[in-house]
C-alpha cells in the first residue's frame, strides 16, 4: 500500500483544523479573561492592601484620636469616591452619640451641612448612626432623601444639599463600638457590597488603631495631668525606690532644694542633706516599706533660712505582681502652723489665766437667745445654777423683763459689734441683788456675756450719794448760818455797842432813866445773843443725836396755861393767845424741855409773823391714844413753794421781810416732835394765816431710855 496515500488520508479536514483553531482560541481568550480578572483582583486586593498600610501609618501618626478620626474619614472618601464622611461617637456614660470634630467633604459647599449636624444627637435606635450603634452592623441606604423623618432624622437638610446614597459603618474594638463612620453620595445606588465588605474591614482594623490611639491619648492625658498636678502642688512630692534613690520629683521640691531631677537620679538623701536629718528621712522610709501602708510623720528640713518643719505622708507604690518597688512622699511645710499653734497655745494659757483671774461670771450666749456654755465666779454667786440654765433660752430662765432687756443688748453686740452695758436686779435668797452684764461679740453670732454682782457697790453708791447730799446739805447750812449770824449777831451787837458809847461818853450828862434803857437795851441784846447760840448749839445736839428724851408724868393742861401766860406778858396789847382744852383730861408721859421748846418756838413764830396783831389760838385736844396741840395765828402765812423746807435749818420762807428770825426755831421743833415719835404738820395760806398741828402719843414710849 502507498504510504502517502495512508498518511494522506488521515490528515484532517481544513473544516476540522479550523474548527480546531478556533476552539483553542477561544479557551485562549477564556484564559486570558480568567488572567485578567485575577491580575484586576490581585491589583484591587494590594490596592487595598497598601490603602490599609497608608491607613495604618497615617492613623499611627495622628496626634490624637479626633485626628486619627480625621484621616480615617478623608482616606475612605477618596477610596470609595464618596462626597462626605462624617463620625458619631458616644457620649462618656454611653446614652447618646455626639458628632465628633472629625469630618471630611469634597466641596465648601457641604459646610452648612455639617454646621447644622453639630447640634444633633442620636440615641440607641435613633436614626441612621443610632440604628447602627445599636444593631453594631453596617446599614445601607439607596436614597436618603426619601426616607421618612422618622428613619432619617437629618431629612430635611440632605434633601437641601443634595445627598441620596448614604450608609453608616459602626467601628468596633472588643465589641465595643468606639465610632459609627457615615457617608453619604450624590446619587442614588444600591448596596455594594465590596465597598461595604472592604470600608467594615478597614473600620475593624481602625478600631483596634483608634482604641490603642485612644489609650495612648488618655495614658498621656493622665500623665500630663499628674506632672501638671504634682508641679502646680505647693507641697514637695517625690518617689524613691526601695533603696532610698530618687526617681520622680515635683516642681516645688526643685524650687526648695534647686536639684533638677537629672541631678538627683540615683542619689539618697544621705547625698543632698545632713546625716542626722537623712536618718530619720530613712528611717520613715523603712516603716513605709515594713508596714506596707501609709505612714505621716513630722520631719525636720534644712534650709538656707533655718530649720522647717514638714507634715509628710508617705505611702508605697506597687508593682502589678503587688510587690513593693517605691516610696512616694507629700511634704507641706507646716512651719508658720507650728509657730501658730505654740502661739496659740501659749495665747491660750494666757487668756486662761485671765479668765481664771477674773472675779465675774461669764456666760457664752447663742445669737438667738440660747445659753451655750459658762464659767463661775470664784464664789459661784450665780443667781442660778448651770443645771437650770445650760441649752435653755433666756426667757426661759431670767425675769421676763430682765431676759428682753438682755436679748435686746446681745443683738444690738452683733448688729453694731459693741460692748453692751446692762444692769438688772434678780431674786437671791428672797433678796433682790444688784448685776451688771457686760455683753461682746465672742465668735459668729455668738456673745460673752460678764455678769458681776454690784449690790456691795450700788449700796456704797447709795450711800455715797447719800454722803453728798448730807455735804451739800451742810454746805448750805453753813452758807445759810453765816448769813444768819452775819444778821442777827450784828443787830444786838451794834445796840450793845452804840449803847455802851453812850453811856460812856454821856455818863454824867444822862439821866438814871436813860441809863437804865441803855442799860435794858445791852441786857436784850445779850440775851437775844444768847438764845441765838443756846439755838445753835441745840440744833447741832439734834444733828449730832446727842439731844436727850426723858418723858415724865405731864399735867398738860397746867403746862400749856403757864406757857401762854408768859408769853402772854412778853407779846404786848396788840396780841392774844386764847388756849382752849378739848376732851377728857389724860396723864400724858413727855419731855417737858423738849415741849417747851416745840411750843416756845410755835407760839412766838405765831406773833411775830403777825405784825398786825391779832388773836392766836392755841389748842389742846385730848384722844383716846394721842394729843393734838394746834397753834394757828392770823399773819402773813408761808408761800407753798417753800412749805416742805419749813424743817430746814436756817431756812426762812421769802416773805419775812425785815422780821427777825434765825430759821433754827422749827429745825428744832421737828427734832423735838420727832424724839416724841410724834408728827407735825403745817396749813398755810398767803396772807390768811398759818396752822401748826403737833400729834403726839400718849404712851410711856421712851420712858425708860
């Protein structure tokens, strides 16, 4: 057989080698597709590989997490070609989300958008950011714009800006949603879900960047806040580890010590103070480190000044295995305090000693009238004792008047912050004493009240007072004597004088009649002059308590005639004493010289003060227990001013004229009456006439004296 013939008639058709051709190419073309859209994937996957590195690194250089926000949000935008991104973040107890600082837009005209999403909030399950807090899943929304108010609560201003497309991603670390991302676009799709697939794998990965941003930003915050603590503290602070090296210290300690920190690094305190001071800084140490709690102790510190004191409390710092590995100490300076408090002190003993020293009860008094506390006199004459008193008001405790007038004085102290004088009388005994308070603000809307008892000093006052008026009293008898002696001594002592002249230098010319009137004359004179002095020297007996009573068995009326009958013969015509006896006769026991005296001086007063003459009835009346003498006469009367001074020595009233008198007449009548026990009284009427009416008793009173 030919071979070419066999071979040639195997060989294929050129339909098969066509059909064949095409074939290969088209599983060529269905490779090279395959090719392509693995090399299209493979170049998409390291885009977004690299899109995460530059997202990493951005988000790791970032200054803070606002800003590490920032980047996320811009980064995205660009990826995923979205217009705005925006964050929400919850609040520091988790109620609500917050619009963050962190935004981005591709024009300026999305600026108005932004400004009227700052004062939003969303709750869990609130809108768009609060369905995707809650739910913790990515929510896609087709067209925003047409949503209903409730779904999307920020409709109405999308619609103004223009956004349709929008969904919202939550950023999640632990399960804790830490962000919820929001985009929006202006047209409207539907969900891609690669676009959602590769943002939600780049918000895990930001989570965890944010959350360990976030820790980097609170761990910084912390420590700028404690080095802003400890340097703004006026106490010196300080951390030493366990072997008494510095490893931390505070500004105020740099200003005490001018040691920086770099200089004090691994030195004691053996390095910077005295020996004998660094063993006890040691030593306090070492009970810290023993004890495992905190310790305050007082040190002593050397300064260029002297030596301070210092209040330290120190504590231990542990390491997370709770073991001991530092000392921390706050020191104040408590120098001036210590000053302060010997002072006080020492100002305290002082004022204790003057309380103790001084003789008066005091009473500490609330500003509404309660009695807080008190201190007794040294003879505790308190008007009441503290168990009545003590938490009471003072109403309840003092005299109604008393506790007003007290109240009164002790807001008046707190109003005006001036001591208050009051002076009260309060029972004691059954006996009324005499107090003065001395009331002053103590402390806020409190008093101290300083009671002391005065009776001792109001009854000197009295008898004080009573001193001086007795010395004005005697000084106006004096003025009163020397003007009477003045008077009535140089009348009978010019007659005297004037007669004796003549009868010396007319002896032989002057008849015996003559002589014997001037001879009368120097005899009246004489004994005016001597009734004068024997009334002086009366009235000073009757001051003195020196003038006698010695009453006897009287027969009065025998007594009253033989008296009217003298003076009778003495009065002259122009005169009449008329005595009348009214009643049953009586025994009567009283001192005749004294009675002489009473009526000698009524019934010479009673014609002497009647110039015009006249009759004077003088009259006896006898009661069962009492007699009544009554003189009366018709002269010129007593003014009534002057009536209550008729008993006055000296005194004489203003209407005498040039009538004679010494005003010692009545002074003694009410001396006599008086040693009676009797009473005297007087009417007179100004040109009518004047009545003196003496009662006396008629028993034996003083008979045995």
């Amino acid at each position: 057989m030919d071979m070419r013939a066999i071979s040639h008639a195997n060989l294929p058709t050129d339909n098969e080698l066509e059909s064949k051709v095409e074939e290969r190419t088209a599983e060529l073309i269905k490779v090279n597709e395959q090719l392509r859209r693995e090399i299209l994937e493979y170049q998409q996957v390291d885009k977004e590989v690299r899109f995460l590195q530059r997202m990493t690194q951005a988000i790791s250089e970032s200054s803070d997490f606002q800003s590490a926000l920032e980047v996320a949000l811009r980064k995205i935008c660009k990826l995923t070609d979205w217009k705005f991104g925006e964050a929400w973040i919850p609040n520091f107890n988790g109620t609500i989300l917050k619009c963050s600082p962190a935004w981005y837009g591709s024009n300026q005209n999305l600026e108005k958008f932004r400004q009227l999403s700052e004062g939003f909030t969303f709750a869990p399950n609130a809108g768009l950011p609060g369905r995707v807090w809650a739910s913790k899943q990515s929510e896609w929304i087709y067209d925003v714009s047409t949503q209903e108010e409730t779904v999307f609560l920020r409709q109405q201003f999308v619609k103004e800006v223009g956004f349709k497309a929008g969904v919202g991603i939550p950023v999640i670390d632990n399960n804790q949603v830490l962000a919820v991302l929001v985009f929006f676009m202006f047209e409207s799709c539907e969900e891609d879900k690669r676009l959602v697939e590769i943002v939600s794998t780049v918000a895990t990965q930001l989570g965890s960047l944010l959350q360990r941003k976030r820790a980097e930003e609170a761990q910084q915050e912390s420590k700028n806040r404690l080095h802003a603590v400890m340097d703004n503290s006026t106490a010196a602070i300080y951390v030493k580890d366990a072997y008494g090296r510095y490893l931390l210290i505070n500004q105020c300690f740099t200003n005490l010590f001018g040691f920086e920190l770099e200089e004090l690094k691994c030195k004691t305190d053996y390095d910077i103070f005295p020996h004998h001071l660094a063993d006890t800084y040691r030593a306090n140490d070492q009970k810290v480190l023993e004890a495992g709690t905190a310790i305050e102790s007082e040190e002593v510190v050397f300064h260029e000044d002297g030596l301070h004191t210092y209040l330290s409390l120190k504590f231990p710092l542990h390491d997370a295995a709770g073991v001991i590995y530092a000392v921390c100490g706050i020191s104040r300076d408590i120098s001036e305090r210590k000053r302060a408090e010997d002072a006080l002190r020492s100002s305290y003993a002082t004022n204790r000693a003057l309380l103790n020293a001084i003789p008066d009860s005091m009473f500490r008094i609330s500003g509404d009238g309660i009695f807080v506390n008190f201190k007794a006199a040294k003879e505790n004459n308190l008007p009441i004792s503290n168990g009545e008193f003590l938490g009471k008001h003072l109403y309840e405790v003092l005299p109604s008047e008393v506790a007003e007038l007290t109240m009164n004085c002790v807001q008046r102290a707190l109003v005006t912050g001036e001591v208050q004088v009051l002076e009260f009388q309060f029972p004691v005994n059954d006996n009324l004493r005499d107090y003065e308070a001395r009331i002053v603000v103590s402390a806020e809307n409190e008093v101290m009240a300083i009671i002391r008892d005065i009776t001792e000093r109001k009854k000197a006052e009295v008898d004080i007072r009573k001193s001086l008026e007795k010395q004005k009293e005697l000084g106006e008898l004096k003025t009163r004597f020397v003007s009477m002696t003045s008077h009535e001594f140089r009348t009978p002592l010019t007659t005297i004088l004037s007669s004796t002249e003549l009868l010396e230098k007319y002896n032989k010319k002057l008849s015996d009649e003559k002589k014997t009137q001037h001879l009368h004359r120097i005899k009246v004179s004489v004994k005016h002059m001597t009734q004068l002095l024997n009334n002086v020297l009366l009235i000073g007996k009757a001051e003195a308590g020196k003038l006698q009573f010695h009453p006897i068995a009287m027969d009065l009326p025998k007594f009253c005639r033989d008296l009217v009958d003298e003076l009778q013969l003495s009065s002259g015509d122009n005169h009449t004493i008329a005595f009348c006896q009214q009643g049953e006769y009586t025994t009567a026991y009283l001192d005749d010289k004294l009675l002489l005296y009473i009526f000698t001086n009524l019934l010479s007063n009673a014609i002497k003060y009647s110039p015009e003459g006249g009759t004077v009835n003088f009259d006896l009346i006898f009661q069962p227990e009492k007699i009544i003498f009554q003189v009366q006469d018709q002269g010129i009367g007593i003014p009534a001013a002057e009536q209550k001074q008729l008993f006055n020595s000296f005194h004489r009233a203003s209407n005498v004229g040039t009538i004679s008198g010494t005003g010692l007449g009545l002074a003694i009548v009410k001396k006599a009456v008086d040693l009676h026990q009797g009473e005297i009284a007087v009417k007179s009427e100004v040109g009518v006439g004047t009545t003196f009416i003496v009662t006396l008793p008629l028993t034996k009173t003083g008979i045995d004296n």
